[in-house]
C-alpha cells in the first residue's frame, strides 16, 4: 500500500521570538502530520503557540529551526514568489475575518480568484456558487459592514474555498461570534469536511468547539502533549 | 493578477477617499496647469513676435554694422553689446558694398531719438537718415506711402513720416499728415551744454503701418529724413548700419555676401541676416521657456511630495490589508504594481485636468494682455505694438505635460510601493 503524502507534515520545528532582548520559544520541536480529508483541532491556551504553529503551517513565516512540508514541498527552500504561490493553495479563515470592507461579499471572493490570474467571468460563476454553498446567495452585493458577523465567516470561508485550496486553515473561526451562529458556522465546516473531503485545521482555545473536530492536539508551552482521534 | 485587475483595485482604493484622493491629485493638477499655462503663453508670445518680426522683415536683406561680434544688436538701439571698436561705419561705404557680388544695392541708415512737434502735441520718435529712393527699393512692401508720395530726389526740408507719427493714438487725433509743417527736434549732446537742434520739415507721406516690431526695417514710430539732410543735421558721416539688398534670399548667397562684406571690411563690421535674429530670438526664447517651466517644476516637485506622504499614510492604514492580499497568495511584485498603479492613476487624472486648465488660464491671461495694450518697448526706441497673444500648446508640450505628470507621480510613489511590497504577511496581518 503506497501511503499519499500528508496535507501538512512538521519535523521538530521550532521558532524562537526575540521580544526586545529575551529570546522566547514559540515552539520546541513540533511534529505534526494532517492528511488529507482530515479535520484537526489544534487547541491550546494562550502562549501555547498554536497562533506560530498557524503561521508557520499557513507558509506566513518561516521556522527557526526544523521543517514544514506542504503537499511534501519543504518550506524553507521557497523563495518569496514561490510562497506566495503555495499561499494560494491555502484556504485562510481568519478570527476577525479579514474581510476587504470596500469589496461586496461577491468581490471579495472573487479576490484570489482574480490573484491567481482568473478573467472576470470563471471568477463571477465560481463566486456565486461558492456563496451559494455557504447560503449566501441572497446577499452577494453586500459589503462587509452590512452583514453579520456569521455571514462575513461564511463569507471568509467562500473566499478561502475559492481556489479549491489543499486544506483550510482557521484561526478561532467562531471567536468572534454569537454561540447559535458559532454552531452554524462549525455546521458548515463539518459538511465541507464531509462532504467535499476539504481538509481543515482548526486552531483554537475552545475545548467546546475542539470537540467538533475528527482529531484534536492539545498544545501547552510551544509543545503538543497530546493528540486525540475522536472516531 | 492581471493588467486590468491591478489597476480596478487600485482605482477601487482611490475610489474609497475620494477627498483625499482629490486633493492629491489636485497638487498634480496645479504643477501641470502652472507648466502648460507658462509655456503655452511663453510660446504663443514668440510666437507672436516672430510674426511681428517677419512682416517687417524682408529676409533678403542684411544689415551690416560696426564693430565685429556685436552682431544686430551692437549696431541697433545705440550700442547694446558694442564691442567697443573704434571702427565707424560712413554713409560712402554703400559704396564698396554695393561692387560686391549677389548685393543688388546698399542703404546706410543714420539714426538719432528725437521728436516731432505739430503745434502744442510732440511726440517722441526717431529721426532716421536714408536715402528715399533705395530704400523703398529695399523694403518694397514696407516703405510704402499710405498717403501723399514718398519723393525719390527729396528736397532737404521734406520728411516721411510713420503711421504712428501720424497717429500715435491711434484714436484719430493727427499729429501730422501730409503736406504738414512740423518741427524735427533732436538733442545735440556732442555739445556742452547740450541743445535742441530743431528743423522746420513738410510732411511728404504717411507711410503705411508696418505693425509689429521692426528691428531693422521701416518703423511706425519713425521720421525719415533724407540722408543728406541727415549727415548735416546730425553733424556726422557716420551711419549705424547700412541695409544690404541682395539678389537671392538663399541660405548660400547671404553666406557668401556676409562673409565678402566681413572682409571688405577686414572684420571691422558685423552682418546679419534676418533669420539670424529670428534664431537668436527662438534661442532667447528657448532659455525663457526652460525657466519658466523650471519654476513651474518645482510646484509639481512638491506635489510629488504630497503623493509620497499621502502614500505613506495610505500605507500605513492599509498593512492589514496587504497582509490580507499576501495571504491569499498575492506576490510583493503585485502589491508594488497596486501601489504604483494609484499613483499613475492620480498622475494621470491630474495630468489630463492640469492641462485643461494651464491651457483655460493661458487664454484667460492672453485676453488680459491683449485687452491690457501690452506696450513694448522695441529695439528702436519708442515702439509701440499692440499684441495679441494667442497661446500656443504644441504636441510636445501636451505630451510631455502628461508624461511628467505621471513620471513624478511614480517616482515619488516608488518608496512607499517598495516598502508595501516588503511587508511580511505574518506582521501586516497582526498590524493593527
């Protein structure tokens, strides 16, 4: 049996902060491994690191030490073009969704669309069913400030869906919304995890929301200390 | 990202502040319109006194004056630039001059300021010696009579007079007209103490209007006198310049007559033709344009300033926005062109508007001086022209115009696309 390369592979990785003189260790020799069609909970406290774990597996920063692989490419080896190429295979959901306020739900979908070269029709079709998937068919030409706060994570999780990424990366997804949206919003995740086969990793400090997720790793102090299957 | 899609984004930034955006692009608008204004009008002025100079110009002519180097200028209004040779040119010299090849005749030109009194009006003109007949001859289309005859043996006590001796106001109110008794009235200050020489003359012609400047040619604002007359009035065989008719006006024989005149007269004179005035009038020109838009530069210089600290400014607002952008994989080459794009964008809005409006205050300060009698004074003394300006916006003008607009835009954009472009994902998208 021929093993397909892991999603995202870490081989002892470590990133050291220097904050004014003191140098703090983000991360001590991390080593995770998320294949494909996987849903992986990386939950932790604050100053656990899981945020630098985030950055470094999202190709955003670079390890101080020890190595990130996506799609079995090593990081490191990537100069600036080449990164932001891989990025693009990257779904990115952010905590306070990072929306661009002056494009309508529609436009900013239609962003790393049009990033990645696409011409203004394939962008338009993909758009529109991309929010159709997360329900938001009806408000397309609305701009961020008219929508709510679910309805930008919908929107941010169209628009991380657009270049049909090999996983999706979150940052507390529901961090900054009500429970009953929070719910809908992990009900979505779930569905594309099931039923699109997206994988996705999932940070957060939620032990509620980790529960959601098929495996979970528990980080502490720069170091996972525990990894749960939940099947 | 395409073309056309790094340009719609970058419009669609400049979209969200409108004012700001607007102001911006208004200080390009200001450079530009100060650049074309000047110019349009600084050529529209050569190119009216160009003009002027041609009609009343004939350009085969040259006129040959003492003292070598000084050119037209030694020899005209009283010495500017003179040499300082001792040499004198003499009312005989037309003499030598006209033996030499391609010269079909010669008129010396005897010159003093001085006034003409008709009852209680004077009016300030100069007094020119030449001789009638060839004269005419030379400047067939200029020293023309409007009214009376300009006689070819002239008695010592008869005059012409230019239009605007005739009617220096132009107004109707006659000085003189033909057959008049008016008095010539020259400042003798070979003399001490010096005195009025006056001379009682009869007004033979009006001569028609010249218009224009006329450096070396008829005058508006002339007496002639016979050459004779001249020579003892003014006590001196010695002339300011002598007026060379030639027989071709090509660019070979007024080469070949000026240096045979040079060295008939072994370097002691200088001639010149009329198309090197109209050059050292286009050169003069040239220099006056390039200051001119030198100044007008610099407003442009400090609204590039502007777009660099509004730049900056834009720059720091949006680092989230960037790190957004480079998140979804946008390359740093992508965010620079974003960035450069804006500016293009103002420096080409402010281009196309600044020159819209150089070009409406061009013709709005044209009509002032037009309306405003613009008076000159012109090389020989009390010429009065009244011009009208036109201004002038040549292709290389409103081409350049538009390109330096854009170009100061861009470079001074450079520094603020350059360090956007040089964000780190990871810390724009913390910046908060």
């Amino acid at each position: 049996m021929v093993l397909a390369t892991p999603v995202v592979e870490t081989a002892d990785l470590k990133k050291t902060y220097i904050l004014g003189k003191v140098p703090v260790n983000a991360l001590r020799g991390v080593n995770l491994k998320v294949e494909k069609g996987d849903f992986v909970a990386i939950l932790g406290p604050s100053g656990s690191g899981k945020s630098t774990l985030l950055n470094m597996i999202g190709a955003l920063d670079k390890p101080t030490e020890g190595k990130v692989f996506i799609n079995g490419v090593d990081v490191s080896t990537l100069n600036d073009n080449q990164l932001a190429d891989l990025r693009r295979s990257i779904g990115f959901v952010f905590q306070f969704f990072n929306l661009i306020p002056r494009l309508d739900a529609k436009g900013n979908v239609e962003l790393p669309l049009s990033i990645a070269g696409l011409d203004k029709n394939e962008r338009r079709k993909r758009a529109e069913e991309l929010l159709e998937t997360v329900g938001l068919k009806e408000r397309m030409k609305h701009k961020p400030a008219e929508l709510s706060g679910g309805e930008r994570q919908r929107v941010a999780i169209a628009r991380a869906l657009a270049n049909n990424p090999r996983f999706l990366l979150m940052d507390e997804p529901t961090g900054n919304i009500d429970s009953k949206t929070a719910k809908e919003i992990m009900g979505l995740v779930k569905r594309l995890n099931k039923d699109e086969g997206v994988t996705i990793i999932m940070i957060t400090h939620d032990q509620h929301l980790a529960t959601q997720a098929k495996k979970i790793v528990k980080m502490l102090d720069g170091s996972i200390i525990k990894e749960i299957d939940q099947l | 990202m395409k073309l056309g899609d790094v340009f719609s984004y970058a419009f669609s930034a400049i979209r969200l502040r409108k004012l700001r955006a607007g102001l911006t692009t208004l200080g390009v608008v200001i450079g530009i319109a100060a650049i074309v204004a000047l110019l349009s009008i600084s050529q529209g002025l050569q190119t009216t006194i160009t003009d002027q100079l041609q009609s009343g110009f004939a350009t085969d002519t040259l006129i040959v004056s003492p003292g070598s180097g000084g050119g037209i200028f030694s020899g005209v209004g009283g010495g500017i630039g003179s040499s300082g040779s001792d040499f004198s040119l003499v009312v005989t010299d037309t003499q030598v001059i006209d033996e030499i090849e391609g010269v079909v005749t010669s008129a010396a030109v005897i010159q003093e300021v001085g006034s003409v009194m008709s009852g209680d009006r004077t009016v300030t003109s100069l007094v020119v010696g030449v001789d009638f007949g060839v004269y005419s001859e030379i400047y067939g289309s200029t020293f023309v009579a409007e009214s009376g005859e300009i006689p070819l043996n002239p008695d010592n006590d008869t005059v012409v007079v230019g239009k605007r001796v005739s009617d220096p106001w132009q107004n109707g109110t006659i000085v003189c007209s033909v057959d008049d008794a008016v008095e010539i009235v020259w400042a003798n200050t070979t003399v001490r103490p010096p005195k009025n020489e006056t001379q009682l003359v009869t007004v033979a012609a009006v001569l028609e209007e010249v218009g224009g400047l006329s450096l070396t040619g008829p005058s508006d604002s002339a007496v002639y006198i016979p050459i004779s007359q001249a020579q003892s009035f003014f006590g001196t065989d010695e002339c300011d310049r002598i007026v060379v008719k030639l027989a071709s006006e090509d660019d070979s024989t007024i080469e070949a007559v000026s240096e045979a005149i040079e060295d008939a007269f072994s370097n002691q004179v200088s001639v010149t033709s009329a198309t090197a005035v109209l050059d050292i009038i286009s050169s003069v020109f040239s220099t006056i344009e390039l200051f001119l838009a030198g100044i007008a530069a610099i407003s442009l210089l400090v609204a590039g300033v502007g777009i660099m600290n509004i730049m900056i400014v834009s720059l720091m607002e949006r680092t989230r926005e960037i790190g957004i952008l480079k998140a979804l994989g946008m390359k740093s080459r992508t965010v620079l062109a974003i960035f450069i794009s804006e500016a293009v964008i103002v420096g080409l809005l402010g281009a196309v508007f600044g020159v819209g409006l150089g070009w409406l205050l061009a013709n709005v300060a044209a009509r002032v001086f037009t309306g405003g009698g613009f008076a000159v004074a012109g090389e020989q003394g009390a010429v009065r022209g009244q011009f009208a300006i036109t201004p002038v916006i040549t292709p290389t003008v409103l081409l350049g115009a538009l390109g330096f607009g854009i170009i100061v835009s861009v470079i001074f954009a450079i520094y603020p696309a350059w360090r956007a472009s040089r964000l780190k994902p990871v810390e724009a998208l913390r910046y908060e």
